[in-house]
C-alpha cells in the first residue's frame, strides 16, 4: 500500500509545471511579451491575437528526480529504484505548476506615445513542496526512524485556476524610456491552500508499551474553495468552473508594473513585477484546522470481547487532546509575485536601414546578445532562474533565439524560440530542455510556448 501511495505521489507530481518564459520575454516584438513586462517597446499600430491559440504556455519541472529514476529499463528491483530516490531528494525539494491559455488578447496604438493592450487569459499555478521527512516514514516506518523528529513545516501546497481579465497600457516617456502597468481583475475558479504548518510527529521507545508516539504543538490549516457542496460533498463539475472564470463569485484585483530603458541606442535594460494581487475565495468553502498536543502509547486490543470500542475511544480521545474543526469563512490569497530583469545589447545591420521608406520601424538591430533574471516568490521563499541567450535574424521573416537557464532543475537546459513574421501573421513558438526531448522522462525540466496573432503596422 506504501509503495502504490508513493508511486501516485511522484506520478501526479511530475506532471507539474513552473512559470518562467525565458524565451518569450523580450523576444522579438511579440505581442505576448507585454504580459510580461507592460512596459515593453511596440512596433505596431494594433494586434489581435487569434482566439484560444494567441497564446498557449506549458512548463514541466521538478526536482530531486525524474521519472526515469523510477522506471528505466535497468534490471534494477522497483524498491531499490524507490529507496534511491527518496535519499537523493532534498529537505527543500518541491514542484510547480503554472499553465496558461489566451482566450482573446488584443491592442491598439492610442497615439505617438501610449499603446492600449486588453485581453482575458485563463492559469493555472500549483506550488508544493515534497516532503522527504514524511516519505521516508511511509517507505520505512516507525521502527527505524527512533527518536527522530518530523516537521510538519516542511509540508506545504498551494494551487489556484483563475480566470483574469487585464486591461494595460505602455507610454513612451521620451526616446529612452518607456513605462506600463497593467490592472488585471481575478476571477479564482478553484484553490487549495496549505501552508504555514507547524509542530512536529516522533516515535520513542516506551516503558508502557513498544512505542510512544507523540504530537508536539500542532498547528494545521487547510482551505478550499469550488470543490464541495453545502453537504460536505464533492461537486465537481466543468460548467461550473468554467462558469466562475468570468467575473465569479471569487474576485481579486492585481497589477503588473514594467519599464524598459535604452542605456543607448544598442542597449538596454528592462525590468518587470507581475502579478501583484489577491484572490478572494466565498464560493464552495470548506476549511479545516488541528491544533493540540497529543501521546498515544498503542492500543490495548481486548481479544475477549471487554473492550469492542477501542477504535472509537482513540478517536474521541484525539478529538479531545487535538481539536479538529471545519468552518466555510472566506479567505484571501495572495498571488505568486514574479520578478523579470533583463539586459539586451544588439548589434549587426538594422531592420531600419532596409526598410527606410516604413516609418513604422525603430531602429530595431537583426541580433542580440544579453541575459535575464527571473524569480518567483514561493511559499518556501523566492526561487530563481539565470538566463542568458542570442538572437539572430534569419532572414526578413524569421528570427531565432537560443537561451541557455541556470535554475532549481537543470543545469543544462538549452532552448530554442522562432518568430516568424509572414504577412500579417506572427506566428512563434519556443521549446526548452532540447537535449533531453528524445528521452523526456530522464528530465526534470521541459517547456514549449507557442501563439499566433495578427499584426498591423
């Protein structure tokens, strides 16, 4: 039963994802890249982005393992496979997910300075962390793990759907500067948060029995909103989801903040804060706390019949020593605060020097060198990813990027991102980890991003 738990665990966490798009960001006068910094230069006189296909992003990252180290073809015996895996993991290992889909994006160019950018997006985003302590206790028990001590600290989740309409504007202040917000409008269609738990579980010998097992000031909370009823049962259903995506009874507010600034007229530098905001969750409530201290010395089983409700007098003897209650209070929840910061140095002939006789082009260089930091602040705290990459135009057409992301997951994660701008239509994608696209399930890190718009200069 331990191993198929264990199994489960490390299955659904491998299908999770992060949420940085290096690739993306500052690449190429893309539309998509104002929702990564607001205050992005544009280069046209409006875009609209082709619905439900505008904009589609998947990242899939974990660390510690792969699934490879649990199912290469290696003769190696599956519990061997297991036990390797949990001793490689680390105390500050953990997953994340966030996913997105553009319903509809669309801008327009308001005048000389300002451009008008509006759109409705859904996301997903999932943060836990795995915890190694706990692992090893299900794998092996009380028996070998004596006087240890397992934190319930190290145990946290966090997972919302939302559905956010933004509405963002970038101005051009003067040559060198340019400045954006973007004001987005929350809708939360499901979440589960658990976090900030504390005490701790141990296991000692004891004088009145084989084992004393002990709770040490326990203080758990967990929250949920769209899964149950006013039952207490589940109820689940896609058109009520889909239903709380647009203007539900879960709203929040949040703002993103950007600026880019030319150092020169080959150079310059970016920096971006998304997604500073608040969900607040009143539909489908059930929360739950434990608190209390609590020794439980085993259970006398009473083979002759004196005792037949042992079961039910450990239960109201926790109930007593650890209070369990439920209530259906709103709560509110923070959004993951993200953090972009780029330098770009160009270089090579200019898009500009082609093209004299269109006005619409800046002085927009073929190629590029520079790199990127980017960090999220997680329930753990903030984790971080080093970017660096090249630019290079191909042709009038298409141009490429190659990057290369120092981050929690991979120390070898190469990727490629095209632009292809034919007609009217800008078509681009981008794909990460390309070393290990023909043997994914020995990484622990894989992404593409993809979206087609149409623009107008």
């Amino acid at each position: 039963m331990k191993k198929i738990f264990l199994v489960v665990l490390m299955l659904i966490t491998y299908s999770l994802t992060s949420q940085n798009k290096q690739i993306l960001y500052g690449f190429d006068n893309i539309p998509q890249t104002l929702l990564l910094n607001p205050g992005s230069e544009t280069n046209y006189k409006y875009h609209i982005g082709i619905p439900l296909i505008s904009g589609i992003s998947a990242h899939a990252n974990i660390s510690g393992f792969t699934i490879a180290d649990l199912f290469r073809a290696d003769n190696v015996d599956f519990n061997t496979k297991l036990d390797n895996v949990i001793n490689q993991l680390g105390n500050n290992d953990y997953i994340s997910l966030n996913t997105q889909i553009e319903i509809i994006n669309a801008g327009y160019q308001l005048n000389d300075k300002d451009y008008l950018s509006v759109g409705f997006y859904t996301e997903l985003d999932v943060f836990s962390s795995i915890p190694k302590d706990f692992l090893e206790l299900l794998r092996e028990g009380n028996a070998g793990n004596i006087n240890r001590s397992f934190l319930f600290s190290k145990v946290s989740a966090k997972a919302d759907a939302v559905g956010v309409l933004h509405f963002g504007i970038s101005r051009k202040l003067n040559e060198r500067f340019i400045a954006g917000a973007r004001l987005k409008i929350y809708s939360g269609m499901l979440n589960v948060l658990s976090n900030n738990n504390q005490g701790s579980f141990t296991t000692r010998l004891s004088t009145n029995g084989i084992y004393q097992h002990t709770l040490s000031n326990l203080d758990l909370t967990g929250y949920s909103s769209g899964f149950y009823n006013d039952n207490g049962g589940i109820e689940l259903t896609t058109s009520d989801v889909l239903g709380n995506a647009f203007f539900g009874p879960n709203l929040g507010l949040g703002i993103d903040l950007g600026f880019t600034y030319k150092v020169d007229e080959q150079t310059e530098f970016s920096a971006s804060l998304l997604d500073i905001g608040f969900v607040n969750y009143s539909d489908k409530l059930r929360n739950g706390t434990v608190e209390g201290n609590y020794v439980f010395d085993g259970i006398e089983f009473q083979y002759d019949g004196t005792n037949p409700n042992y079961w039910q007098d450990l239960n109201d003897d926790l109930d007593a020593n650890i209070p369990r209650s439920e209530n259906k209070d709103s709560y509110s929840v923070m959004r993951p605060i993200k953090f972009n910061a780029a330098l770009h140095h160009y270089f090579g002939k200019t898009r500009k020097e082609e093209t004299c006789y269109d006005i619409s082009y800046r002085n927009y260089f073929d190629n590029a060198v520079g790199a990127q930091l980017f960090s999220v602040i997680r329930p753990n705290g903030p984790q971080f990813a080093f970017t660096g990459f090249y630019q290079r135009r191909l042709s009038q057409k298409f141009t490429t990027r190659i990057t290369y992301t120092v981050d929690d997951f991979s120390y070898t994660n190469f990727g490629l991102g095209i632009s292809a701008h034919i007609w009217k239509v800008n078509l681009y994608g981008g794909i990460d980890n390309l070393f290990n696209l023909s043997d994914i399930a020995n990484a622990n890190s894989a992404s593409f991003q993809f979206g087609i718009n149409m623009l107008f200069k």
